[in-house]
C-alpha cells in the first residue's frame, strides 16, 4: 500500500490548483503561495516540489506511451498484421513495461478483443470485395451498354442503305460481326 502523502490530506480544491499549477509550468513557492491564497490550507513547498516532479515524470511517460502507440498504429496501419496480432504485441508490451499492472487482465477479455478485432478487419476486407464485385459490375454493364450503342448504330446505318437500294458488302457484314463480337 503506498505511503500516504502530505499533499493526500488537502482538499480537492487545492489538489486542483496545485495541478493546475503544475500544468502552466510554475515554480514550487508560487504553488504553494496559490494555494493558500485560494484554499487557505499550507503545503510546504519542498514538497510541492517533489509532487511536482512526480507530476512532470508521470506527463512525461505518458507522452511516450503516446508517441509509442501512434508509431505502432502507423506501423500497422503500413503493413499486413491483422488486428488480433497487433493486439496480441500491444498486451505482450503492456505486460513487459508493467507486470503487476497488466495482471488484473482477465485473458479471456483480451482474447475477447482480440476476436472482435479480427472480425472488424474481417469485415472491412468483405466490403472492400463486396466494393470491386460491384465496379465490375459497373464496368462489364458500361461495356454491354456501349455494344448494344455500337450496334444500333450499324444496325440503323445498315437499314438506311437498304433502305437506299444499295447492297450490303462484305466490310458492312465485318462492322456486323464486330459489334456482336462475332471475328472469326
């Protein structure tokens, strides 16, 4: 059980103030002076010092927690893990950083997230399939649309020359064969 501090007795408005204080960077006797002219409680400023401290290491380690967490989603998000893994490297990190802390996890719940994770990933690679299915789709009717275009066409020029008394010709027959996708 941790010790019990002096600045443990304060008041929450004046663990307020002092952490406020702490986060615009002011010195240990201006905090204390702060406080007991906001709360009228005295706190020595030796050990506002020392919370300060405190305060500033645990800012600190949180930032890299931060930055060390962008730099794994973005290696991620750059290669082909799937989710469950970078779960899984996360919780290995977690409990190699802290131990004791990480052991109140219940496995079965990292598990547990691990699985609706890899499911989430599952997901989206099926509506990025469901996606390209339907600009195939689209793709293959554009096609069928400018055919039967190109065939009316033939088909219309075709019926004004015999329309005209003209003769149907051998390169008119091959126009044919092309639109239907009939070379041979």
């Amino acid at each position: 059980m941790p010790r019990e501090r002096k600045t443990d007795q304060l008041s929450s408005a004046a663990r307020q103030a002092m952490l406020a204080c702490f986060a615009q960077h002011l010195p240990a006797s201006m905090i204390a002076a702060k406080i007991k002219a906001e709360t009228g409680e005295t706190v020595a400023d030796r050990t506002v010092g020392r919370r300060k401290s405190e305060w500033e290491a645990e800012q600190q380690r949180r930032q890299a927690n931060r930055e060390q967490m962008e730099d794994l989603v973005a290696a991620a998000r750059g290669s082909d893990l799937k989710a469950s893994e970078m779960i899984e490297a996360l919780a290995r990190e977690a409990l190699m950083r802290d131990p004791d802390g990480f052991g109140s996890l219940n496995p079965i719940d990292v598990q547990r997230t691990s699985l609706q994770a890899e499911k989430v990933r599952l997901a989206r690679e099926k509506l990025e399939l469901q996606k390209r299915i339907v600009d195939l789709d689209e793709a293959k009717f554009s096609r069928m649309k400018q055919r039967e275009e190109q065939a009316i066409d033939a088909t219309r020029a075709l019926e004004r020359k015999a329309a005209s008394g003209q003769a149907i010709s051998p390169d008119d027959l091959r126009k044919i064969r092309e639109v239907y996708g009939l070379n041979t």
